[in-house]
C-alpha cells in the first residue's frame, strides 16, 4: 500500500520548526509494511493545502497529515478536508462538552474560540486526544484511506501508536515482515556497495537500504511477504552473502553502538583502557562511558591540548614535537604509551590531529588526523585524511580510534 506524509504549516516550510513527525510516522508505518513513496508539506493556504491533500490521495492509498488542527484562523485543516471530500463541518455537543470539562480540571475557563475544536467533517471517524483538544480525523472512500492529527507530536505519537496504528495494521492484513541490520565501519558507503554488488541477487519481496552517517554504514534488510519461511530465507541468504564479502568490517548485526562492541570485546579480554586526546577534546572518552559498564574497562583519560600537557602528563618528550610536531605519528604513539604507563591500563589510545578550520599547513591540512595504540610490547600510529569540516572530523576521528581498538583485539589487519 502506497503511503504520502504530508506535514502541515508555514513553520515546517520556513525552517522555524523541525518536522519530528514525518520521521517518526515513516519509522512506525514502515514497520507495519507499507509503502512510503512520499512526503510533502503544505503551507497555512487554503489553496495550496487543498492541491497538496488532493495530489496525495491520486498517488497514494494511504495518506496520513499532521497540523492544522487547532482552533485559531490559521489551522485550516479541517476546512481544506471539507473542500476536498466535499464535506460540510458539523458541530459535535459531546465534543464540545469534553474539551470544557478538561479545561474546568485544569481551573481555566476555556477561551470561546476552543468551541471550534467541536467542528468537524461530516461523516468522518475520529481519534480521540488524550493530551489536547483536537481530535484526529479519519476518512475512508474510494479505496483510499486519509488520516489527519494533531501537529503537537506527543499528542501525534500517542494517537498513532495507540489508534492509528491498530486502523493500518487491518488494512494491511497478514502481511509478514522480517529485518536484519548489519552495521559496519571503517568503509565508505560506496566502496561497501561494489564489494557486496556481485552477491545482490535479491530474492521477491526483500530489499537493501544503505543507511550512512559519520559512524559507520548501517546495512538494512527488509524481507516483505505472506509466508513467513519464504521471506526469512530470502532475507538470511543475503545477509549470509553480505557477510562473506566484508565480515570485517561488520561490527555488529544488533543494536549495539560501536563503543559497546568494544567495550564486551575488553571485558571478554578482561583488558583495561585508557585514553589521550588532543584534537577530539575528550569526545572519544565521552564516547567510550557512553556504554552502561564502561566502568570495567575503561580507567580514565587526559585530555592533552596544550604541548605542556602532552610534555608533561603524558611524557611526549619536548624535542620529539619540535622535530616532527604535535601532530605526527610519533607523537600520537608516545601519547598512547603515556596514557598507559599514568593508568596502569592494558591499552592506551591517542587522537592527535588538526580538526580545523584553522592549523593546516602544506605538509599537513585540515582533516589530517593521526591515531596511535599501545598494547603489550607494541605501538603503532595510522594516517588518516578526514576532510574539511571541524566537527565531523572530531567524530569520525573518534570513530576511527574505536574501529582500531576493535580490529587490534579482533587481529584484523
């Protein structure tokens, strides 16, 4: 079934007001297995809201709108509604005494302008509001299904879920819906799909999304049909697939964060950790105690900005910065050996870059990052190349450490 979100109102057009409520009904109606081709958002103009639920219900057997719906002259919802279901607005007493009795629980006398919460479109279904006054809106004709809800999200979440939710899962009936995510770090998004591109032969009614951020790429498996046997089996055989051609760079196919999957790998090792930072100011230890138990594994870190603190802290001997600099593969190592040696910890990790946007120099640009670990006999430090922007650099530059501890206590190469 064929799905349009269409949110509503000048503040989601403008940019004032962040559309929370088209992700999170695309995440709940996705996984009842429908369809979504389209979301749009409208205006507060009667024309333009009528073109825009109008286009919707022609391409779409589902539509579900939110805002609108309140009681001042710019929520034209419920007029548009009228317009294009050639509806009148009816007026609804016990409506009306419901929303009264809620405002005399409050102590408030209700403002003469909630009475048009009572009108509402003639014929219509509607979802009740536990959290406000305006009712969701339901209609059904002509093989189409058109919803509309109240734009306040927890008032839109808590209708979907406990009312919408139950509607839709009846009109699509026994459908059956298998998933698995693998999630992967340390390649980009186009160098995974030509890795896995000779094994994508994708069985009827399965299918791949790429799913990219600055921590990795989430591979998302959704297997859609009636019989359940057949829809696993054709989701198992391309996870199965996808696994032989990058085993290592998947970190995990739960929904575990990385620095989890680090963290059980210490633990299982009954390895401890400890952390030097200097251009990533303490966001890889944030990360690191981002995981319930760290407390196990990880002993402390120190966050080096300042030369004088590598030099004096961490032991990065003044001679070494002067000859090869604060950021060289020499002094990320030596920064990870001293944050073991002023912890006592079995691993020592060290971040030293330049984040930008200022710093660079020819040798060095923006985004040039080096990471180092110290680990039983040895150290080592890797070159990395981020890009331009200061604060994803901080972030994949954290994610990269996290992905080198996983590879040194996996023996990945």
């Amino acid at each position: 079934m064929i799905v349009e979100l269409l949110s509503i109102g000048d503040e989601l057009l403008y940019g004032a007001t962040l559309d929370t409520n088209a992700a999170y009904l695309a995440r709940r109606l996705d996984g009842l297995g429908l369809d979504i081709r389209y979301k749009s958002t409208a205006p507060d103009d009667m024309d333009l809201l009528v073109e825009a639920i109008t286009l919707a219900m022609r391409r779409a057997q589902v539509v579900i709108a939110t805002g609108g719906l309140g009681p001042t002259d710019d929520d034209i919802t419920k007029k548009a509604i009228c317009k294009v279901f050639k509806r009148n607005l009816v007026f609804h007493e016990n409506v009306a005494d419901d929303i009264q009795k809620r405002f005399a629980a409050r102590g408030i006398k209700m403002p003469a302008i909630n009475q048009n919460q009572a009108l509402l479109p003639q014929g219509a279904r509607f979802l009740s509001n536990k959290h406000g006054s305006a009712l969701g809106i339901v209609i059904e004709e002509h093989g189409r299904f058109f919803c509309a809800m109240p734009g306040v999200p927890h008032e839109m979440r808590l209708m979907t879920d406990e009312q919408l939710t139950p509607i839709l899962a009846q009109l699509v009936g026994n459908q059956v819906i298998i998933r698995h995510r693998l999630r992967t770090v340390g390649i980009m998004e186009s160098s995974l799909a030509e890795k896995i591109r000779p094994i994508l032969h994708l069985a009827e009614g399965v299918s791949l999304a790429y799913l990219p951020s600055y921590r990795g790429v989430d591979l998302a498996i959704k297997g859609i049909g009636t019989v359940e046997q057949e829809v696993r089996a054709g989701v198992t055989l391309l996870a199965d697939g996808i696994r032989r051609m990058v085993s290592d760079y998947i970190y995990t196919e739960d929904e575990r964060d990385l620095e989890e999957v680090v963290g059980q790998l210490l633990v299982e090792r009954k390895l401890t950790l400890a952390t030097a930072e200097s251009c990533t100011g303490g966001k890889l230890s944030g990360r690191i105690t981002r995981a319930a138990g760290s407390s196990r594994y990880f002993l402390g870190g120190v966050v080096a900005y300042a030369n004088e603190i590598k030099i004096n802290q961490l032991g990065v001997p003044p001679e070494m910065i002067e000859e090869f600099g604060a950021v060289s593969a020499e002094t990320a190592q030596t920064m990870a050996e001293g944050a073991r040696k002023l912890t006592g910890a079995s691993l020592g990790v060290a971040i030293t870059g330049i984040a930008g946007p200022a710093g660079e120099t020819d040798e060095k640009p923006v985004g040039t990052i080096y990471i180092a670990l110290s680990i039983g006999d040895k150290s080592f430090a890797k070159h990395f190349i981020m890009g331009a922007d200061r604060e994803i650099n901080r972030e994949r530059s954290v994610t990269a450490a996290l992905n080198l501890i996983r590879k040194e206590l996996l023996g990945i190469e």
